[in-house]
C-alpha cells in the first residue's frame, strides 16, 4: 500500500490519496492491454538495451505476446501474465520457443509483415538499420533466443523451475510488474523494474571476458554530444526511467568501448573509479537547456580515433560476431574480439 505525501503550503508533510496494489482484472485490464504497453514501451522490460519488436500475439494463433529481436539477431520471445504465473506458463513459454527454434528467416520475414505497427519494408533492411551493419546474414536472425515471463506474481514451482533452467545456462527470466490504483479503482501507476541483465548476460561462450564494456553514446535527441564526452572524459546518459542505473556495474581500471550509432566504435578509455554521479553539460535540448536526469560516469579517453577510421559492427560481423551496439553500457564478454578491437583502436588512433 502506498500512500501520497502532499505539502499543506507551509511545507509540512501530510498523508493524501491512497494507493493499492491491484490484480489486472481486478481493474478490468486485459492482458492484450498490458502487451500492448509493453511491446510500444519496451524500454520498460530491457532498460539496459534496446530491441526491435517485430510481432505480437494473433487471436486464434499459437505465438507468445510479444517476439523482438535484440542487436546480435537473438529472437526475444516475451510470454505476459496479467495476473498470476505458475509452472503452466514455463511450459507455454518453452512450448513457443521450440517452435521457433531454426525459425527460418521466411516465415520470420513473412510473420513481422503481419504486425500492424511494423513501418513495411523487408525485415532484414530494418534490422541492418537498426544494427549499423548492411551485410548482417538474414539466415541469422533468430538463430539463438532469450525468454521471458512477465507477470506480477507466480508460485514457487515456477521460480524454482526458472532458477533450475538459468542454473543450466537456459536464457530464461521472470520479470514481476504491479499495477497501483487510487482508492477509486482507477489505475494510476505501473511498477516494473525490467532485467538488469544486458544482453551478453545471457549468453554462453567459452571466449572469457577480459574486462572490456561497450556504451552506446544514444544521441537520438542530442546529435554530436559524444564529442562532449570525449571532451570531458566521461560516459554519460539522460532521460531513462532507470535513473543512474544503467551505468553501474564496473570497477576502476576497466575498459569501455564508445560507440556511435552510424559510425562504430570511436573510442576506447579506462573506468576511473566505477562511481556514477549526477551531471549536466551534455545533453542539452534546441533552446541550450539541460535535459533532466542526466547521469556520468568517469572515463579517461585512451584512443580516439576519427569517424572515418571508426571500428564498424560490419567488422565485427567478419570477424564471426555482431556487436551488442543497442546495449545501453554492458560487459562486452568476448575477450579475444574485445582485445582485437582495442589493438585495432590504437593503431588507427597512432
């Protein structure tokens, strides 16, 4: 139960409206509602990444809620509950992803056509867009997947089930969700905290990390401000519902990759001390005003390199692996690929 806390003019605190933790059908919200949400916001389930949602669920067609692809062509297969999960759901879920296990890039192609929201064209077009990378191979796309039950609630069968999986390496994850009404039964307040894990979290490789990460610069609204951050020496972010969040996780002395989208990988620096503080200056809108929630994390830049020698996803590609270049800031793990593009950065940086 949560309540409001309103200030009485005389800046004292006092106790206002109500607020409760409901079920969706208590509410009279039904669960195509919900994956609604969640396939135009999918930001509220992977605030570390962004994914490219290609279909949702049918009436009448056996297909989970929502399917999307994340920036290595991993099919993310999302299966929402509105009010309640048991082991039922692992099954479904498990059941959908088999089907689709060497989906063939046909009937993916064929399926995403259906989607009323997708913008036309062929899938593989949108997704080397999407990805930075003209040369991706369409026979690619889905041939590993991740997998997600959202729900508010389930029972210990279905956790001790997901637990057992992930123990065995099953890219699989429960993502909880509350919904909160007024006193009214009005819903005011959706609480989801999304999967801390980036991409790379989920998958196996017998390649080591070495201690290298990649940032996405993400300058939709704020073209050019990573020369600001190289100017600067910090990483920084703004706008995310997460706050600070999606940049924590690394040590002093790790290596960052910066990438910007529609060039590649334009610098390589050193986490100076893994601390993530509020910050201003770089992300500022038309008028010059700060943007609010921005965050920074501390970073000297050892190599910069200019756009026309920028290390690109499509080199990566030939070396046998797409970057994870729509990761917000995540662990890069394949460590020999990692070393190679930092080799590559100083040479082109000297």
């Amino acid at each position: 139960m949560l309540y409001e806390i309103k200030q009485d003019g005389k800046n004292r605190p006092m106790v206002g409206a109500r607020y409760v933790e409901r079920y969706a059908s208590e509410l009279g919200i039904a669960e195509k509602t919900i994956e609604d949400w969640l396939a135009t916001r999918p930001d509220l389930l992977f605030p570390r990444e962004r994914i490219l949602v290609v279909a949702q669920s049918i009436a009448g067609q056996g297909m989970a809620d929502i399917l999307a692809l994340d920036a290595q062509g991993n099919l993310v297969i999302v299966e929402i509950k509105r009010d309640w999960s048991d082991r039922a759901a692992v099954a479904q879920l498990l059941s959908y992803a088999a089907d689709l296990r060497k989906v063939s890039y046909e009937r993916l192609n064929a399926q995403t056509k259906q989607y009323p929201k997708w913008p036309g064209g062929e899938l593989i077009a949108e997704f080397r867009k999407f990805i930075d990378d003209d040369t991706f191979p369409p026979e690619k796309l889905g041939a590993r997947q991740r997998v997600f039950i959202v729900a508010p609630s389930s029972d210990a069968d279905l956790r001790k089930i997901v637990d057992w999986l992930q123990d065995y390496k099953v890219p699989i994850q429960f993502i909880p969700f509350s919904l909160i009404a007024d006193e009214g039964g009005s819903l005011r307040f959706l609480n989801i905290e999304g999967t801390e894990a980036d991409v790379e979290a989920f998958l196996t490789s017998e390649d080591e990390w070495a201690g290298h990460w990649i940032f996405n610069t993400n300058e939709t609204y704020a073209p050019g401000a990573y020369k600001a951050m190289f100017e600067r020496s910090v990483i920084a972010i703004y706008g995310y519902d997460n706050g600070p969040r999606n940049l924590e996780g690394s040590s002093k002395g790790d290596k960052v990759f910066a990438y910007v989208n529609r060039q590649g990988i334009r610098a390589m620096g050193i986490i100076k001390d893994g601390t993530v503080r509020e910050g201003k200056g770089i992300f500022l809108n038309e008028k010059g005003q700060q943007e609010p929630g921005e965050y920074h994390l501390s970073a000297k830049w050892v190599f910069l390199v200019n756009e026309q020698k920028a290390f690109t996803n499509q080199e990566s590609t030939a070396r046998g692996y797409s970057l994870p270049v729509r990761t917000v800031f995540g662990r890069l793990k394949r460590g020999r690929l990692a070393s190679e593009i930092e080799h590559e950065l100083q040479r082109r940086a000297s």
